[in-house]
C-alpha cells in the first residue's frame, strides 16, 4: 500500500491541530493540505465483488491562505475525492483539484457521455477529468454551452440526456435557462424561463413529461451585492418560504416536434 497520511488521530487530535476562528475552516472541516494518491486500500470487513466502480466527491477545498469569519462554507477550490472498488478490492484512493489554479467547480461531480465531468451552479462551465480524476480542463459540452449549467442535472434515463435550470448572478437578471445536454455530450436545446428577483434555484425536478422548476424566496440581496459580497443571496423568514414559493411546469420538455416546449405556466402554491 502507498499512501501519505496516517489516520489514527481523533477528531480532538484534528480540531487542536488545525485550529481556526471560522467552523468551516478548522478541524475536520479544514482544507485538506496534498493531494494523494493510495493503491491496494486496507478494507475492514468485506466488499461484496458486486460493487464496481468509483465513488466520487465533491466539495470546496480554499486554495490559498484565508482569513477565518468571512470565508463563506460554499466557497473554495474544488477538490475531487474517489476510491477505485472492483473485485471485492478498494484499488485506490486518490484527490485532486478540479483545476490547478484552485478555480474549478465545487459542488458535484458524475459521469456522463463517456466522461467525468465536475460542476458547480452559478455560472462556470463543468470541467472535464480522466477517470484518474487529473484535469483535463474546462469544457463547455464541446463549446455548446452559451452561458451557466448547475451542479445538479437530472439524468432522463429513457432519453439519455442530461437536464438542467441555470442561474447565474449577475448576467442573467429577469431569467433562468433551461438546459438539455444529449447523450453524446453536446446541448441540444436551451430556453429562457423569465423570473423576477434572480432567484437561487438550487435543484430540480424531472418526470417523463415535466421539467419542474422551481421559483424560490432566496434571491440576491442587492444590498449586499453592492457591498462586496461573494454570495449575495438572501431570504425571507421560513414562515413565507411556502407563500412565496411557485412551481414552473415546463411541458414536454424531452421531444421537441415543432422546435419549442408545448406551454409554460406558472402556480403559485397555497398559502400556509
């Protein structure tokens, strides 16, 4: 076995070692320092030979020295996580930053159209990686993207394609895109949904004949937009989220037989 780091300390070990103002930043939280590759893992107990694959993460990894309060726990280098299993063996453990310069994308990772892509939401194109996980670079699905994609497509597995709502803070100010990317990695279709506000659209929902989308109470605080701030969405108490909630239904967004979706409509939830 090779591998770089023991880890045999305990959880008070780790918060006394790598101590800091900020939560996100101290203890088991805190960025992780190399990157490593281990072969031929310890396992304890039994993997059943069943299960073969990688199992990937995703998750921000602060690239350079920071101060602690303002770090906001979404922000950070992406850094991708995978443990190799096949045959009842964990073959390996490696980690790697999505992009060497410590701006790739932080929040998700999966595979698709034969590649490994990382992806965050908010803007920045997915970025490309081998199945070692070594980057390969930004990749706007074969330069078919125009503008943002989400850390969180749905995969229609009787089409093939990947679908996605994007939201990107400042550049798309009265609209959301709908996004579907076919199974040979290249967007196929891409509609503007107009909403007020610049919502956070975080997710959504995909059925065999809907693309659910959905128009949520966190918006960009302008105030704090023109204060500087790295992430400058806010929301209302919890007690209106629902009120104030609407659910886009996008109709037969699969199949395009004139070119467009059916219809577009827009319900409001009951109130509470």
């Amino acid at each position: 076995m090779t591998d770089t780091a023991a880890r045999t300390k305990s959880d008070a070990d780790i918060e006394i070692a790598r101590p800091n103002d900020n939560v996100y930043l101290a203890g088991n939280m805190a960025p992780v320092e190399h990157e490593i590759t281990a072969d031929d893992l310890p396992v304890t107990g039994e993997i059943p030979v069943e299960l073969e694959g990688r199992w990937l993460r995703n998750g921000p990894n602060p690239f350079a020295t920071l101060d602690g309060p303002p770090q906001h726990w979404f922000l950070g280098a992406g850094m991708v996580h995978g443990v190799r299993l096949r045959g009842g063996k964990a073959e390996w453990y490696r980690n790697r930053y999505v992009l060497p310069d410590g701006s790739g994308p932080n929040t998700n990772v999966g595979g698709f159209a034969g590649t490994t892509w990382a992806m965050v939401e908010a803007g920045s194109p997915p970025v490309e990686m081998s199945y070692e996980l070594e980057s390969l670079g930004a990749n706007r699905f074969n330069d078919t993207l125009t503008g943002p994609f989400t850390a969180h497509p749905k995969y229609d597995p009787a089409t093939g394609e990947l679908h996605a709502i994007a939201y990107h803070w400042p550049d798309l100010m009265d609209h959301v895109q709908y996004v579907v990317v076919g199974g040979d990695g290249r967007v196929t279709k891409t509609l503007d949904i107009p909403v007020p506000d610049m919502p956070m659209i975080h997710d959504m929902s995909l059925t065999p004949t809907y693309a659910v989308v959905y128009d949520l109470p966190v918006t960009v605080n302008f105030d704090a937009a023109m204060a500087g701030s790295s992430f400058p969405f806010a929301s209302c108490n919890p007690g209106c989220l629902m009120r104030l909630a609407k659910t886009i239904l996008v109709k037969g967004l699969a199949v395009y037989p004139d070119g467009e979706p059916t219809s577009v409509s827009a319900t409001p939830l009951p109130p509470l």
